[in-house]
C-alpha cells in the first residue's frame, strides 16, 4: 500500500492567498484526520471525518479554514485568506476504526505564509 | 490542566542504558492509547499500542494505570536510532464508532555513544 499521500510537501505564499492543501488516505481506511504542529502548540487535531462525513470540527482555529472529503479517497484543507501564523506543518493521517483505531501519518505540508 | 501532559525532556541518556517516559491523562473514561515515535522533520509513526494488561515488543514495553490515569513507555538497551520524540496517544470515544484523539507534546530522547 503507498500510504497517506499528501501533496503539496511544501507551500510557500503570500499573506491573503488561499491555499488548498490535500490528502488521499489509504484505501480501505474510513477515517481521516487533519492535524496542524507548531513548535509552540504541538499536534493539534483540526478536523476528523468518518465515512466523509465531518464529526468533529471543533479544532478548526476560525472560518478562514474549511475542510471537504467529497469521497473516500481524497480530502481537500483550505485556508482562506491565509496568514503568517498560519505556518505550520499540516499532516493528514487515516485510520481503520476497527482496527484498534490506529491511525498512519503521511508526510505532512510544510506551509510557510510569508 | 492539559488533557495529556508529557514531559518535554529532553532525556539525555548514553547507548545501552534503560528509560522511562509517563505520560498523564485526564480523561478517566478515555478507552485507548498508544504511543507514536516521531523523527525530526518526519510524520509520527506508530510505535505501538498500550493494553489494559501491559505489553512489550522487544525492547519497548508499554503499560497503562488507570487508577492513576497514565501510561508509560519503557526502552531497555537504548540504541543510538531511538534519538525522536515519543508522543502518547488517548483516545476518547463519541459513541457511534467515532472517536477524539488527543495528543500529548512528545518527550524528547536523545541517545548518545
């Protein structure tokens, strides 16, 4: 199996553009999570979806950031206007909930707004 | 508090030697738990999960308390390639088949000659 597949690996933008981050999970898995690290804050969860449905949106920082999954194999981050605080590096991971939930990381979008 | 504290480290310890990391919850109905070895600049990698009774897989050896809400990872004969950050885990169920996972900050190791 290849994995979590995410693409960019890395971003870099101008403060106020949209950026649109994606995660392909691995096949089979009906669970996805977006997570943000940051030297300061950690793992932070942002999102999770199961079944492409949103369950838990809670993490989100504010409006400027949306999520999709319009199906099982492909999940779309944007954030809308972006800002410097907005650097991080953005990872996507997938699980199989019945399999003791453990979920696999893929490389994760290094985002640098400038 | 935090819902899953670590400590930061990092734990300085030479080739060889045993080490220990805790990491505390506060969640007394969370239901899982795991530990993730992350590399610099890499993605978290499972390393393994943590079972009610204990268990252990090679040199690492993971255990749960739950009365006094923590878990804990054990790596006997350290070697140099353990050097990461080691992140606990919990996960706390929603009901209907999903769940809330939380990450501790990670405890940093560094192994040395």
């Amino acid at each position: 199996d290849a994995g979590v597949i995410q693409s960019p690996r890395h971003e870099v933008t101008e403060m106020g553009q949209e950026v649109t981050l994606r995660c392909k999970p691995i096949s089979g898995h009906n669970s996805l999570f977006w997570y943000r690290q940051t030297m300061m804050r950690g793992l932070e969860l942002l999102i999770y979806f199961n079944n492409n449905v949103p369950i838990d949106d809670s993490g989100m920082p504010e409006d400027r950031f949306s999520a999709k999954m319009p199906n099982a194999s492909f999940s779309t981050l944007k954030i809308q206007p972006s800002e410097p605080r907005d650097s991080a590096v953005y990872f996507c991971a997938s699980s199989l909930v019945l399999a003791n939930y453990e979920q696999y990381f893929g490389p994760g979008t290094r985002l640098t707004v400038t | 508090r935090k819902e899953v504290e670590q400590d930061p480290g990092p734990f300085n310890v030479p080739e060889g030697a045993t080490v220990a990391f805790n990491c505390t919850y506060s969640n007394s109905a969370s239901q899982s738990f795991f530990w993730y070895r992350q590399d610099c600049r890499k993605e978290p990698k499972l390393l393994m999960s943590v079972y009610s009774s204990g268990n252990e897989d090679g040199r690492f050896t993971a255990q749960l308390n739950r009365a006094s809400q923590y878990i804990s990872l054990l790596i006997r004969d350290s070697k140099l390639s353990d050097s990461a950050t080691y992140l606990c885990v919990v996960n706390n169920f929603q009901g209907g088949g999903s769940y809330i996972p939380t990450f501790g900050r990670g405890t940093s190791l560094i192994v040395h000659p």
